[in-house]
C-alpha cells in the first residue's frame, strides 16, 4: 500500500473512539502532518478526509456516522464545519444539503476522481479549464448545473465555479457576450439566470423552458420571486434584451414557457448551436454509439438466443430491409421493445451495448422530467419529445433508439373513471405515448421493474418482450471473474455458488472490493472480505454497518 494511504489509514484507526481528543492529535501527530503536506491541508482538514474516505464506500455519508465512529457528540464534528466546507470547496468531498442552513437532511459522498487519485498515489486537483472551445465549455456548464440541481453545490459556489470558468475563457463569443450585457456584480443573479438559460438550450435542446426548469437556481426564494415576476410581466432584461421570449400555445402568448430567441442564437451561440443541430452532441439526453464503452455481459442461454436475434435485426442492413417490407405489406414498421425483470440483470446495459454495436445513438428519456405539476404542461412535454424524436430519425442516416429507461410510471395499468388532476393527467400522457407507439416509424425500448403492473395496452404493443432474469451458475461466475480478475476459479465458484446475484449486485461488491483495496492492500481481496461484503448485500441478513478504514 502506498505511503499516503498508509498513513491515512493510521489517521483512522487512532481516530477509533479516541473523541478526537488532544491525546489522538498527539499519537497521529506525524500521520497527520505526513497527510497535511501532501495534500496541502490543515491538521483538522487531514483528519475529516481521511474519515470521510473511510467511509467513501456510502453515497450518502451523515455527520453523525463521523461522531458514532470517534465516539463523540455529533456536535463535537459540528466544530469542525469550516474544515468541512473547506474540503468541499477544493471538491475532495461532495455536499447534499435538504434544508438550507441547516445540518438536517445533509449528506456527503467522497468524488470517484479523489478515490482515483489516492489509488494512484497523488494529490487531486480539479481539472484545468483554462482555454476551452465553446463546445468544452458547456460540458462544463452542465456539469456544474447538474451538481447545483442535485444540491450537491452551494449558490455561492456555483456563482464561483462559473465566473472562475469563465475569467478562464474570455476568449470565447459567448463569454464575451454574457461579460459585456451583464457586467456589473449587482447583476450577479441575473447573469447566472442567463447561463442557465444557454445551457437548457444547448445541452438540453430545450425550446420549452418553464419555472420549474429554473427554480433550483436560487437559495433565495425573493430573489427568485423576483425574477419570476420581472418574466412574467414582460420586463426582464432577458426579454428586453431580445435573449429569451415567450412560446406560443395556438398562436397565444404563453407566459410560463420561454426559449432562446433565433437572433441570440446566431448571434451568441453559434459555435455550440451549429455543432447541436448538426451532430446533436449537446443533448444531455442523447447517447452516441462511439461513446458507450465495450462491456461484455453473460445471460442465460434463452435470453443471450433473444438479444442475439434483437441484435441481427437491428443491424442496419437488416434493419433497413425489414421495415421496407413491412411498410409494402401495410404493417406498422416500428419497432417496439419490452426488457422487463429484477433489478439488476442488466436490461438497461443491454440496451447500451446493443446500441454500440449497431451504431445507434440513444435518445433516453428522464421520465421524472416529462412529468410536470402544471396542469397541461406533462402532455405538451411528451408531445415534445416524440417530435423531436421523429426529427432526429429524418436527419440521422441510422435511425437512433429512443429508450423510456426504467418506465414503470407511464406503462402501468391506466385509472378508470379518473376524477382528480393528476390521475387525469397519468391517462392522457399514457394514452399520447399509446398513439405514438401505434404510428413509431423508428425503435423504442423501455425498461421496467413492474412488469406485473403494465396496463394490457401497452403489452399488446410491443412487438419483443425479453425477461431478464438473475444470471445463471454460470453466468455468476463469468460476472465474478470479469469483474475482479485476480480470483481463483475455486473462489470464483465459491461466491457464484453461495450467494445467487444479479449482476448489478456483484458489481456493487466489485466496487465495494476496490475501494477497501485502496484502503487496506491486498487483504481486502480475500474470500473472507468478499464473503463478508456479500452478506451485507442481502439487505434481508444485514446487521449494523460495521465501520473501518
């Protein structure tokens, strides 16, 4: 084990119930200071990492599992907050903050990238940013949106993150545009409103932009009040500016729903906008083909026989031939697939893999962002997307997969004699989706859990169903090997044998085993590490989390 993760480790392991007391600060004094100069951190600092990467394992770290593991009151760790935050401002940790201001419902999570880093033995640093395409820099954007959405990053930071990307890249037009309309620092919120307003048109393709694309923007409800209110009357300076406008809602003004003006567009977002329309790599829903990473995946030999048959049929030749004649014999030449089954049996990865191997992009639908608490506005968003699905198969040479990804929610059984909104609202986007499946001129593949649940309707109009089942003997044990090389093909079937998983789960121990193997050395590779780490699997067996370095 390298020698920064040997003393993080003795960090930990004198950190074990001591109360972080002056007498632990002592004993680890070298430890520390070895981890401190390393990493260019405070004792304090040092001390909170190395805690947090013991516990890097679970997504969803709490203060209180930091308190529990030195055997103090959590608010002792509440001392060390500005040692904490620190740690997040320099991206060593990520923060989920539920309640602003407030340690309730706040988790963190230590990034891959530092886990990465520490595997190879060196000090993380944020990626270097300066001197971007305009192309690069929206990648940026949509990450940072993304963490502010998730409430993984603080207002103030992503204020920072954005100005610091793009003090980085004032060369570029857009920045010298966003500089020049909105120069002053008054004018901070507004700025950022703007970005996220670029950013919804060109990494989402987004002509549709209401409220409650927005409202994660601000920590400050009157200063989203307020913005919300300058949009509605008409006297924002986005729209005042020729930025944004109003949609149209049969040829009415609708005032919840803006877009990127054409002019702006040609004007300011030309270098990302041409590359979207012609190639469609902004689209944070859309998948190419070249960028699905090679996976190999091992079913039982009946589902292999289908995805193998699913495969042919899909390659272009064939595919190009099949709906030629299905369409000279009056048939509907869509085709429409069903991959149901337990979690984890690999349905959406099929899905994927399929897709790299016949050259087709992916449109993949986030189904909880159709769904819409405005009245009407659900059913105008799953319009929205068969539209531009239908587009994006006329201007592709290979027609893309257009995947509802874990569709449970708009393929279940439909309520009759709906009365309230929303149950209303559930019918008629499953029977939009009904009447698009009847008329796909293209492929569609959804994926559920809940087969059981599916509204008759639907079943009939899938053409393949496939049910992915827990892999067999076999199979474990090709998932096993694939998944951690170094065992033997004794251990290999001892684990296939023992504990009967899905796929999905032997890669949660996989990962488990390489996070401890950064930790521990090569120890953690034993069967008996393996072993343990399964029956914490099986939620039905599992016992207090045992904490440990």
């Amino acid at each position: 084990m390298e020698a920064k993760q040997k003393k993080q480790k003795q960090i930990v392991e004198k950190a074990k119930d001591s109360m972080l007391s002056p007498e632990f600060y002592r004993k680890a004094s070298r430890y520390i200071k070895y981890v401190s100069d390393k990493l260019d951190l405070t004792k304090e600092q040092s001390v909170m990492l190395a805690l947090f990467i013991n516990l890097s394992d679970d997504d969803s770290i709490r203060l209180y599992q930091l308190s529990n593991y030195v055997q103090c009151p959590t608010v002792r760790i509440l001392r060390y907050l500005n040692e904490i935050d620190e740690l997040e401002k320099r991206e060593l940790i990520r923060c989920y903050r539920n309640t602003r201001g407030c340690c309730k419902g706040t988790s963190y999570r230590v990034p891959f990238d530092v886990i990465d880093a520490l595997n190879r033995n060196e000090k993380f640093t944020p990626k270097n940013c300066t001197g971007l395409t305009c192309q690069e820099l929206f990648g940026e954007l949509e990450e940072i949106f993304e963490l502010r959405r998730e409430k993984e990053m603080t207002y103030e930071t992503m204020v920072k993150k954005i100005n610091s990307l793009f003090s980085d890249n004032s060369h570029l037009t857009f920045v010298k545009s966003v500089n020049n309309c909105l120069s002053e620092e008054d004018d901070e919120d507004d700025k950022m409103l703007l970005v996220l307003f670029c950013h919804l048109c060109v990494n989402n393709g987004d002509d549709n932009i209401g409220y409650h694309d927005l409202d994660f923007l601000y920590d400050d409800k009157r200063e989203w009040n307020r913005q919300k209110n300058e949009l509605s009357r008409g006297d924002h300076f986005l729209l005042l500016n020729d930025i944004i406008e109003y949609n149209n809602d049969n040829g009415m003004v609708d005032r919840d729903s803006y877009r990127i003006t054409r002019k702006y567009k040609e004007d300011e977002l030309k270098d990302v906008a041409l590359n979207r329309r012609n190639k469609n790599k902004n689209n944070s829903a859309f998948i190419h083909s070249d960028k699905i990473v090679e996976k190999q995946l091992f079913y039982g030999q009946s589902i292999q026989n289908q995805i193998d048959e699913l495969g042919g049929l899909l390659d272009e030749s064939h595919y190009q031939a099949i709906t030629s004649r299905m369409k000279n014999a009056g048939f509907r030449c869509g085709f429409t697939c069903l991959f149901y089954g337990a979690p984890g049996t690999g349905k959406t990865e099929t899905v994927l893999q399929l897709a790299r191997q016949t050259g087709r992009d992916i449109l993949q639908v986030d189904v909880s962002k159709i769904k819409s608490c405005w009245v009407g506005e659900s059913e105008k968003n799953i319009k929205n997307l068969f539209d531009t699905y239908k587009d994006k198969v006329k201007k592709s040479s290979i027609a893309p997969i257009l995947l509802f990804n874990e569709a449970d929610a708009i393929i279940s059984k439909r309520q009759e004699g709906a009365e309230r909104a929303v149950d209303k609202m559930e019918n008629s986007i499953q029977n939009i989706i009904l009447q698009e499946m009847e008329d796909l001129d293209g492929i569609m593949i959804a994926t559920t859990n809940l087969a059981q649940n599916m509204d008759k309707a639907f079943e009939r109009r899938f053409l393949y169903k496939i049910k992915f089942e827990k892999p067999t003997l076999e199979a474990r044990m090709h998932i096993w090997h694939e998944m951690i090389p170094t065992l033997s093909e004794n251990d290999t079937k001892t684990l296939a044998e023992k504990y009967e998983f899905s796929g999905g789960q032997i890669e949660n121990i996989a990962r488990h085993n390489a996070i401890n193997g950064i930790l521990y050395g090569e120890k953690a590779n034993s069967l008996e590490a393996l072993m343990s780490y399964c029956d914490n699997e099986r939620l039905e067996t599992k016992q207090t989390r045992k904490i440990g370095f």
